[in-house]
C-alpha cells in the first residue's frame, strides 16, 4: 500500500477504483513534478464536503521554486482552494495565479480534473511553477505531458523503474503518435548537436541522422524501454516512455543523459581499485616471505629466548599480512574486524602451540566494520593479547580455553579477548609492566584508537578493549 493510497482510505470517502487511480499517479508524480518543473499536488474531496484532502505531492529537481508547502496527509478548507474547487464543480482545466505569502513570489498555476471509470470527476491535480518558467513558449507542451503522463498506467516490478525522476542536466524530447518531434529542452539539443543534429524540433525519429532507434520500439510497441549507447563519441542512457491514455498513444518521451564522463570515470576507478588490490596482495606475500626467513633463522638459532623473540616478531607480522589478504579479495579498504580476529586466533594457535596441547576456542560477536588503518592496529592489539594467552596463561597444563567476544555498544566498540589460565600474578600491575607486548598494545589502543584497555582476573585472565564507534566512520 502507497503513502497515498493509505491517506485516501483514511481522510477520503474515494471508492477503491478511484484509490488506486490516484495511486498509480502517485507513482509518477516525481516524473511528473521534474518534466513540467513544477510544484505538484493532487487533491480529492475529504470526508467532510467542505474539506480538500491533500493526497499526495512533489517537488521538481529541475527548477528552483519558493513555495510554502502543504502538508501531505492534511485537510484544508475548500475555500482556501477555489480554483481547485472549480475544476471538481466543472470537469475543465483551468489557469490562474496563487501568492502563499506576502513577500513570496506569485506562482502560476495550471489545475486538470482526474476522471474514474464513469467519466465522474474526483480528484484535482495541480502545476504550480514560477513567471519565468510559465513564460517558456514551450512549459504548456511540457505540462500538458506531465498530467497525461500521470493518466496512464504505468507497470508495476522493475518496468516501473522507468519512471524515475529526471537529473537537472536530462535531455528531454517529446514526440507525437506520428513519430514527430514535437520539443527538445536545451539539454537534448547540445547532446544532439554533438552528434551532428543541429535541429531536432520537426523531425521524425526514423530519420537516419537523428538515430533513435529506442524511441522507435516505444512508439511502435508503446513500451516503456532503457538503453546505454554508445553513438559517436558519447555513451547515453536512454529512457523511452510512451505515454498511453486509455489505450491510445498520446505522444512518447524520451531521456537521454549523457554518461560519457560517468563511464569513463566509473573505469578509471576500476582500473584503480584492481591496482590497489594487487599493491594489498604482494605485501600480503611480501610480509609472509618476510615471516619465513624469521621461521629459519628460528631453527638455526640455539637460544630458546632468541626462538621466543622470533616467534613473537613472525605472530607479528602475520597478523598484519592477515589485514593485507583481507583487503587484496574487495574492493574497499575496509574490512570486518569478526573475521580478521578469527583468522588471527587460528594464526597464532597454530603457530605457537604445542602439538600435544588440547585447545578450545571460543568466539562470540557481531559484524564489525573499520577502515583498514583502524583495523590493522586491532589486529596487532589481538594478537599480541592471543600470544599472552598461550604464552603466560597455561604454564604447568595441557589443556586450555581461548576465546573473544566482540559486542557492539550504543557509543563504543567493546572487545574481550579471555582465556580460562592461571590469571595474573598478584603482584601484577599494568602501568609499570615490562612487557613488550602489552606496551604495544596500550599504544596502539590509547593513541591509535582512542580507546580504553584493561585487564582483569577471574577464572583465567580477561583483556578488554573499549574503541569509539566514531573510529568506523573514517571512511
């Protein structure tokens, strides 16, 4: 059910054949306020014989208007409106002026009945536009298409999208059932004059330099249709529209947008994004060669503390290669926090541990999005909290629990990486600690990220990293 649809079954005593006619014009009326460049409203009769109910209205996104607008879903005092009242008393259309407030521009106005089945008039559309666009020799022609426009019936699904409303810079022309160009805004013309029309007004579409072959297939099948095209040296989208009133073929509109410089662009982008991901992908493996000489000078040393060190630095630069990977598979440089910690526990798991020790893990968390720098100092800050856990956490046992939670606040990001080990030593303390690792991390948290770090002990050892949800939106 539309908007306008459901205003008419409140406020209305509209029968549901009329309902839906004013619902299928409200489908359009975007169209429709875009191609006249007008203000447009549509009225019916409120419940209360004295009311107007405003069912539904549009503004264009092609003309500048200073208007005070009504409300949609309100009732005003038919009084209020007697050029719309005349036109539901008459059954004709009409022109005449409005002024919403002293001071304001006096806007004219240009009103048509809408008919039901039985030819009974039951509901007014309005074009209000400014002088300067009233005195176009050719804004009548436009108006008079906009409201025939919001007579047909346009399809419903994904044909329906044909109907969307126009960009300031859309080449419009309107032909007639014959096949005659009957107008051509200035946009239309620059276009065509690229391509060597220098005249579009009075000619007819088969004609072989004007080439509008989509608005043929419209007028001959009166279909509405959407093509790119790639003519001369501009690519245009096409939008052909065929305006039918009770099975009768009015006239055709067609829209040409010139996306020449959009393509083009969308290309350059293209090219651009391939290269950054292939740049992502040989750091990726550039960090995991790096690794692997860690891995054998690892072997060739004798010292169980140098080995230590090495292993730390390898975790170190993997956790970043993981980043690196993540982004070299899209095409945005940002990346999901949830998997980037999962990969890093299995990393580190399987790097560090013991082939005889019995691990559990645990994850538990929401999606969570950062831009790539954010996320590349996370990703340090887990696995540096991971290598704690395996590390200092099960000294003197075989088995163990590793696990993260991730849990999405109202204003923060809050991160818990906790392990069911021996806990903290008594004598703990976090701000005169000598690890290397934690150092790390409360640089990267504190500066980094602007957040919060805490460690804490109860049933195993639990560190929790509280970031601003702000950090997400530099993107």
């Amino acid at each position: 059910m539309s908007i306008a649809a459901d205003i008419c079954r409140k406020i209305t005593a509209l029968n549901p054949a009329q309902i839906d006619i004013l619902d299928r014009a409200d489908r359009v009326l975007a169209l429709a306020a875009d191609l006249a460049h007008a203000q447009v409203t549509l009225y019916a009769t409120a419940r209360n014989a004295n009311y107007l109910a405003i069912v539904s209205q549009a503004r264009p996104n092609t003309s500048f208007l200073q208007f005070k607008s009504n409300i949609i879903g309100n009732t005003v005092q038919a009084a209020e409106e007697p050029l719309v009242c005349r036109v539901l008393e008459s059954g004709e259309s009409i022109a005449g002026q409005r002024e919403w407030a002293l001071g304001m521009d006096v806007l004219e106005m240009r009103l048509f009945p809408l008919r039901d089945g039985q030819g009974k008039v039951f509901a007014v559309v309005s074009f209000e536009t400014s002088n300067e666009e009233y005195g176009v020799g050719d804004h009548g022609l436009l108006v008079e298409t906009a409201y025939l426009l919001l007579l047909s019936q346009p399809p419903d699904g994904e044909a329906g999208t044909l109907y969307r409303p126009l960009g300031a810079r859309d080449g419009i022309v309107l032909i007639d059932e014959r096949g005659y160009i009957l107008l051509a805004n200035p946009a239309a013309d620059s276009i065509y004059k690229v391509l060597g029309v220098n005249r579009l007004v009075g000619r007819r579409i088969y004609d072989r330099a004007v080439n509008m072959r989509l608005a043929q297939r419209a007028v001959n099948y009166g279909q509405p249709d959407e093509a790119e095209m790639e003519i001369g040296s501009l690519i245009l989208v096409q939008r052909a529209i065929p305006v039918n009133v009770a099975g009768w073929s009015q006239r055709t509109l067609l829209i040409v947008a010139d996306v020449t410089e959009v393509r083009k662009k969308e290309k350059e982008l293209l090219v651009k994004s391939a290269v950054i991901q292939e740049i992502h992908h040989r750091v990726k493996n550039n960090l995991q060669t790096i690794a692997s000489l860690l891995r054998l000078q690892a072997r060739r040393t004798r010292s169980e503390e140098v080995k230590a060190a090495l292993r730390e630095s390898v975790n170190r630069i993997l956790s970043i290669s993981v980043v690196h990977e993540f982004l070299s598979q899209q095409d945005r440089e940002f990346i999901d926090v949830a998997e980037v910690a999962k990969n890093i526990l299995d990393m580190v798991i399987q790097n560090m541990l013991e082939p005889d020790f019995n691990i559990e893990t645990v994850f538990n968390g929401p999606t969570v999005i950062l831009p790539s720098e954010q996320a590349s100092s996370l990703a340090l800050v887990i696995n540096e909290l991971i290598q704690n856990c395996i590390e200092h956490g099960f000294v003197g046992r075989q088995e163990g629990l590793i696990g993260i939670d991730i849990e999405i606040m109202a204003d923060e990001y809050q991160i818990d990486i906790f392990d069911n080990g021996i806990g903290l030593p008594e004598s703990f303390d976090l701000n005169s600690t000598n690890s290397l690792g934690l150092q790390i991390v409360r640089t990267l948290i504190e500066t980094d990220l602007g957040g919060k770090f805490r460690l804490s002990t109860k049933s195993g050892t639990r560190a929790s990293i509280t970031v601003p949800r702000s950090i997400g939106d530099r993107k």
